[in-house]
C-alpha cells in the first residue's frame, strides 16, 4: 500500500505564492508517476501537473509558467510551488501516484483559496 499526505495549502491573496507537499510512504518500488489534481467547487477533478520517471514534466495549459512540479525521492517528496495565483487556482488539492500514470492512489486532498 502506499499512502500520500498533502499539506501546504491555505488562504493567499491573488498574485500570491503557496508551495504544496506530498508526503509518500509504504512499498514506492512500483510507483513512477506523481501528480497534483485539483477540484474546484461544482467542477470535475483536473490534473493540473504530472511528473514521471526521472523528471519528465507535464503541465495544464492553465497552469504552465506559474505551477512547478519537483520530486525529492531519497525523501519520498514531491512538490507543487505555485506562484501567480488566481482566484481560479481555488480548490481542494489532491497528490496522486501510479505506475505510468498519477492515479491510483490518493492523498485526502488540501485546500487552497485565492482571494481576489
């Protein structure tokens, strides 16, 4: 099993900067995709940054030039600093991790509000 634990998230002013952490435990041997999802009030889960194997990073168009995704694997970290917020980034959080793609396992998500 492997568990996820987000934390970071909170309350910033529009033009603000958080950085979201993603605490990883259990068997890691099988898992080489990480990401950071995204749920705003009444809309779907979106994946808003990947990062694969070595470092392969992907990016939602809405997020690119503002989001960095980062992992810190002796420590079993991965990282979501976000920089430029809207008040569109508000939403709950969430850190997940596969194989060959981030999905599989959750963490219970943090939650970050832009204000405008």
């Amino acid at each position: 099993q492997v568990r996820l634990v987000e934390s970071g998230g909170g309350l910033v002013q529009a033009g603000g900067s958080l950085r979201l952490s993603c605490a990883a435990s259990g068997f890691l041997g099988g898992i080489n995709a990480v990401g950071w999802y995204r749920q705003a009030p009444g809309k779907q889960r979106e994946l808003v940054a990947t990062i694969i194997g070595g470092g392969n990073t992907d990016y939602a168009d809405s997020v690119k030039g503002r989001f960095t995704i980062s992992r810190d694997t002796a420590n079993s970290m991965v990282y979501l600093q976000m920089s430029s917020l809207k008040p569109e980034d508000t939403g709950v959080y969430y850190c997940a991790a596969g194989k060959s793609a981030p999905a599989g396992y959750w963490g219970q998500g943090t939650q970050v509000t832009v204000s405008s």
